[in-house]
C-alpha cells in the first residue's frame, strides 16, 4: 500500500492511498463467500457456489464493490496511523482510479484534530487564593453537627425558615391528578428547596392544618407546561440543639472537650480548602490555556454535533437553542482537543491499575458495584472513552506538577502531594464538562 497526506487546512487532511490487486484479494475473496450466501442457483447449497458461477450471475463490478466496501475502512485505517493521522471526524472517500487485476485507488478528507502550540509548562506562574478558615465556618461546622443531635419539638406556630413540617401533596395539571403526583406524610425542612420549586414560598406563613396551592414546573412534565400542587401541613417542629459544652464534645466526637473538638474541625478546614486550592490551580490553568492557545475547530464536527443533539430533542428549528448548543459544543471540543493534544505531547499511557482505580471511583458515584459498572459500559462500547478521560486527566495533572503555583499573599503552593490522586480522579473530566 502506498500512501500519502496533504493539509487542506489546520483541521482537514486529505489522504491518498493506492493498493495493488495482490493487497485487495483477500477482500475479494471474502466478496465471493458473502455473494455465495446470498444468491441462490439451482444444484447449489448457499455458501457452496463456485466463483466462476457468482461472477456470472452478479458480474464482476457488483464482486468488486463488495469487496472494495470492505477494504475501504482497513486501507483507510492503516493509512491514517501511517501518516500519524489524528482523525475526528467521518471520512468522505472518493474512488480516483480501479483498474480491474492491477490496483485499486482512493482518496480520503477527513476532519483531524489541529496541531497545537503548548506553552513551557515550566515558565507559567499560577496564582490563587491563600487558604484562610474563618471562625465563622469553624461555627458553621460545629452547628451541623449540633444539629445531628438535636431534637423535634411539636409547636404550635406559623411556619418559617428551618422548621421541619410533615406534609401532604397532590399535583393536578388542568384539575386532572397526576400519575404518581400524590404523597403523604413526607418530612420535610422548609427553606432547603430540596423537593418542588415553590414549596418554600408556599408554606411560609401557613400552621398545622392549613392548605395552599400553587402553579410550578413538574418533574417528568413536557418543557413549559406546569402544573398545580396543593400542599397541606399536618405538623410543625422546631429543631433544638444540645448545648455546646464538653459533654457535647464528648457526645458526639473523640474529643474530650469543645477546645479539641473545633481544632480538628480547623485542620479539617484546613485540608479541605487546601485541596480546593489545588483544584483552582488546575481549573485556572485550563482557562488560562484555552484563552491563550489558538485552537481551530473544524466546523463540519460543530454542525454535525449540534444538528444531531437538535434533532434528539425535536428542536431542530428553535435558532435560540441552537446557538446555547453550539456554544457549548464549541467549548466542550476546544477543550477535548487541548486534553488530547497535551495527552500527546506528554506520551501519557494509561495503565491497568489506573483504569480500574477510576472505573471504581466512577461506579460508586453511580451507585453500582464495579463488576456492574465495568460490563455496562463495556457492553455499550464505551471502555475506549473511559481511557481517554484518565489520560487527560493525568496529562494535565503532569503538566500542572511543572507550573509554579502561588498564593496572592506570594506563598509557594506545592501540589506534588496531589497529583497522584489527581491523575485518576474523575473530576478533572466532570469539571471540564461542566
């Protein structure tokens, strides 16, 4: 096979590939046995007729389009690895030349992912926040726990921010219930907006006993079309919390006393803020290299990623939709083209051990157990892309271990301690699709 490139621009190739009969026989024999099992001649068992007897009954051209059909995406393939081709996009082939018993030639335009300029790592300075924990969080710390031994107290008192009320719900859509809009006795805080929009505002106010309605979005509902839920309160509690001594510190904690108690809260703080600060490092750097970094985009890839994801909600001619999503797949494929392309720079390879570490990090926030996880997304073809997301994910954990980073106070931020769990960790890629 002999086979060349040419750039017809920053994000297309054109690919020229000419093969000799000798490399196409193997195809063609294939395009007798699969002739032979669809035609039918008299005397003959399907998959026994002989070739001379095929190429007479569907003539030679239909003998070599089925086989060239084969061949193409082989050739086509080693041609693309051959000329270090990275392709992202759908190949458009066209047949430049077919000389039956000679050879056989082709050509291929393909979108591909651009070449990028990356900065030296080690020449960029990152600067974040200095990690400070206030008292007030400390406080706030301390007062979650209170609350997890507190008690409910029935009162007889107008609703407000914090309560905890027991509640009934229907929801109606033009006086009709809906399937499965009916609860009762449900539990519920009031001020956390953690079950129906509206819920909140409707109940302030109200005491045990007392209905009210009002219109929101359902859940499950078409876009738009809302609905009535009536609310009715069946009992108010108030929350009191234990008192803050050390017998409570000794209650609800190892420690003996409230001292100890909110110094681990601290250092706890401590560690969580600091985390975060690696976490901004990370996200300043993709924001910083995504500003700086030219990164041309090839638009049949936009088109066809927006047109598709249209069509899948019957939008296809909503304009205002269309630009949100093409806006989103604009930043979503700069971003996965500068992954892959530091990735590449990086000669990053993903090893066993750390594919099967993020397939279980993965499957708990899923709520499966590995095994389940793993044949799922094995099962949907989807083990390919679970490798590319810890390899970028560990590319561009490698190149921030070469950035210097520092606090605004002038403070040096050593990350080194981080990026091991960094090269594995899901939310470098959530954070990126988010």
């Amino acid at each position: 096979m002999k086979s060349s490139v040419e750039t017809l621009s920053p994000t297309r190739v054109r690919l020229s590939i000419e093969v000799s009969f000798t490399e196409l026989e193997p195809h063609i024999k294939g395009a007798y046995a699969s002739l032979s099992e669809k035609v039918t001649i008299p005397g003959f068992r399907k998959g026994k007729v002989p070739q001379a007897m095929i190429e007479q009954r569907v003539g030679r051209p239909a003998i070599l389009d089925e086989a060239i059909n084969s061949a193409l995406p082989v050739f086509y393939s080693e041609a693309a690895k051959e000329n270090k081709v990275n392709v992202i996009g759908r190949p458009n082939v066209d047949i430049t030349e077919l000389v039956d018993n000679e050879k056989l030639a082709f050509t291929v335009e393909v979108d591909v992912r651009p070449e990028l300029k990356l900065p030296n790592f080690s020449e960029m300075t990152l600067t974040v926040e200095d990690v400070v924990v206030a008292d007030a969080e400390v406080d706030e710390q301390v007062d979650v726990l209170r609350a997890r031994f507190g008690t409910l107290t029935s009162v007889e008192k107008a609703i407000s921010t914090g309560d905890f009320v027991s509640l009934d719900l229907v929801a109606t859509i033009n006086g009709e219930a809906v399937e499965g809009g009916t609860a009762n006795d449900i539990s519920y805080e009031v001020g956390t907006n953690r079950m129906v929009d509206g819920l909140d505002a409707a109940l302030e106010g109200l005491n045990a006993g007392d209905s009210k309605s009002f219109e929101t979005q359902l859940v499950g509902q078409k876009d738009g079309e809302k609905g009535e839920v009536t609310v009715t309160v069946k009992s108010v509690k108030r929350r009191d919390l234990p008192e803050l001594n050390d017998e409570f510190a000794k209650t609800a904690s190892e420690f003996e006393t409230v001292a100890e108690l909110r110094a681990d809260i601290q250092t706890r703080l401590d560690r969580v803020k600091h985390l975060e600060q690696g976490a901004h490092a990370r996200d300043l750097l993709v924001e910083t290299l995504l500003k700086d970094i030219e990164i041309p985009l090839p638009q049949g890839i936009i088109d066809d990623e927006v047109n598709d994801h249209l069509e899948g909600e019957g939008r296809l001619e909503d304009d205002v939709h269309r630009a949100e999503v093409t806006e989103q797949t604009i930043a979503s494929l700069k971003q996965e083209i500068l992954f892959d392309s530091i990735v590449t720079a990086e000669e990053v390879n993903v090893n066993e051990n750390e594919l099967t570490e993020y397939l279980v990090r993965a499957s708990q926030r899923y709520g499966m157990t590995p095994d389940a996880f793993i044949k799922e997304i094995s099962q949907a073809g989807q083990i390919n892309t679970m490798v590319a997301e810890v390899a970028r994910a560990k590319a561009l954990a490698q190149v921030l271990g070469r950035v210097k980073v520092v606090t605004k106070s002038g403070k040096a931020v050593d990350l080194e301690a981080l990026a091991p769990k960094a090269a594995v960790a899901p939310e470098f890629t959530e954070s990126a699709a988010e």
